[in-house]
C-alpha cells in the first residue's frame, strides 16, 4: 500500500462521502434496517447516525480498511447499538446463512472487485424476510453521460480507491438472485453527471 493510498485517500474518501448529496441519500435508506444488521463497507461511518437504533439489534460493519475504521471510531461511540468490526473484504462475509435480517450497502459496491461473490455472499446471510437496502452511483440511463463514465473509468479507478463509475447496480443485485422490491434514482444535485447517477431501493431473496 502506497502512501497515498494509507494516508490520503481514507481522507478524501471520507469528506467525499459527508457531502450533503450523499447524506440526504443515507437519509432514506439506512433507516429502514431492522433487527440484526450487516454493512457492507461501512467506511467512516457516515450511515451510522441515520440508523434508527430503537430498531436494532446489533450492526455487524464489514470495512478491510484500517485507515476506514480508525475515522469510524468516533461515530461508533454516539450509536446506541451494539457495533461489531469484521475486517474483510466483501467477498468474503464470515457470518452464517440466513443469520441477519438486513444488509445495507451504500457507495460500496461500485468499489468491490468482485461484486457478484460479494452479493451472493450478502443473499446467502440474509434471512428469508429479509432485506438488501442498498444505495449506490452507478451507469447513467443518457448515452452520452454513459459513454463517457466508461471512457473516464479506466483513469478514474486507481484515483479513487478502486472505485468504477459505471456498473449497472440493478442488473448486479438481480443477477447474484435478488429481487428488487422498490427502485428509484436519479442525477445527484451539486455532483458531476458522470458521477452522480444514484440507484437506492430495497431487494430480497
């Protein structure tokens, strides 16, 4: 790991993530998770004040990132649930089948490099009630936005962590086996196009 990427980019990332945009975002998603929580990429911990703690059991928060979970540390002390770290990746969830009852996952997956392990790993612990409540940028529906997200993405993705600013997040989640129950999006206010194209919704098994 290069200096950049120890010292740098966790903050970058980190002030990219609090921006208002993305925080009205979290704001209609993370909410809605209930019982016994999985985060995939909980980064700083930006979702964590949105959580509505009298609905939480307990959050599992699955981030590799060292550098990620030092700057969560402090949100993790103004949560009124039980927060316990899993340093992996995301394609590799330690936890048993069918033992959470959501998965959130918000501005990860365009990171994961091998997204459909990661989803199916998401579908295999989520409880047959469950649900994925997901919030992600993505491809945009306009060609010409489109075209250059995948002419931009090649230089963009060492700058930004690994992150890719076109994958088709629907297409992703139902193609590891979800169904999506609820999809919206949208063009982000104040964000470059190429990079403010939000898809947010809910799925299940």
């Amino acid at each position: 790991m290069g200096l950049y990427e120890k010292y740098l980019l966790p903050k970058l990332i980190n002030a990219a993530c609090g921006a208002k945009p993305i925080t009205r975002q979290r704001a209609k998603v993370v909410p809605l998770a209930r019982g016994r929580v999985l985060e995939i990429g909980v980064g700083a911990g930006h979702n964590l004040p949105h959580y509505d703690a009298a609905n939480i059991e307990m959050l599992y928060a699955l981030e590799p990132s060292a550098e990620m979970r030092a700057l969560a540390a402090d949100r993790v002390n103004d949560v009124a649930f039980k927060v316990e770290f899993i340093d992996l990746p995301g394609e590799a969830i330690p936890l048993e089948d069918q033992s959470v009852d959501t998965v959130v996952t918000t501005f990860t997956l365009c990171t994961i490099p091998d997204t459909l392990k990661a989803l199916q790993g998401m579908l295999r612990v989520l409880r047959p009630d469950g649900q994925l409540l997901f919030c992600e940028h993505g491809i945009a529906p306009d060609a010409a936005v489109a075209k250059w997200q995948n002419r931009i993405n090649p230089i963009w993705k060492p700058i930004g962590g690994g992150c890719n600013i076109n994958r088709a997040i629907p297409a992703l989640i139902e193609g590891a086996g979800f169904k999506i129950s609820d999809l919206q999006s949208m063009y982000l206010p104040s964000t470059p196009r190429i990079m403010g194209y939000n898809y947010w919704g809910s799925a299940r098994r």
